[in-house]
C-alpha cells in the first residue's frame, strides 16, 4: 500500500507564492516549477528514506533546479509536508510548524 501524501495547508501557500513568482519572472517557468515540485512528491512517497534527517523526525528534499527544499515527516501510512521553503530565504522556518 502506497503511503499517502498530506500536504499541509501553509506549505500549500508556501506552493502558489513560488509558483506565482516564477510565472511572472518568465511564462512557464512557475509551471516547471510546479512539475518539479510533484516530481520530488512522487519520490517522497516512494522512498521517504532516501532523503537526510535534519532533526529527529524531519527530513528534506532538494528540489533539482529551483532553490527549495520539501521539509516532511515521514510516517508509516503517511507522508506529512511541513513547509515547502526557499533555501535562502527561509532556512529554519520549518522548524516552527513541526
């Protein structure tokens, strides 16, 4: 059984805030964004071990060619995202909504 991937109500805003500013640094590339995105969901859901352990119980992954991190907790039913963050910007504010 495949494990269910939750994504939290703030890293859903975290999602349309990239994506609104990629499109509007250049046409298509908030879609490739967004691509990206659900392309680093699918591995999560698959293999949420393959990715490092920040803390405890949370682990992050990079996406390839934007500068963002998937900040989850893994569970055994469950895949649980946290924040959906840029690295610069915003390196631990993760941390407050675990």
């Amino acid at each position: 059984m495949a494990r269910q991937l939750v994504v939290q109500p703030q890293s859903e805003l975290d999602i349309q805030a990239a994506a609104v500013w990629y499109e509007g640094q250049r046409t298509g590339l908030g879609e490739r964004f967004l691509a990206e995105l659900d392309h680093v969901f699918r591995r999560i859901v698959d293999n949420p071990q393959q990715f490092p352990r920040l803390e405890t119980t949370v682990h992050r992954a990079l996406l390839r060619h934007f500068p963002y991190g998937v900040y989850f907790l893994s569970e055994a039913e469950s895949v649980q995202v946290l924040a959906v963050l840029h690295l610069h910007r915003h390196p631990e504010m993760w941390k407050s909504r675990n």
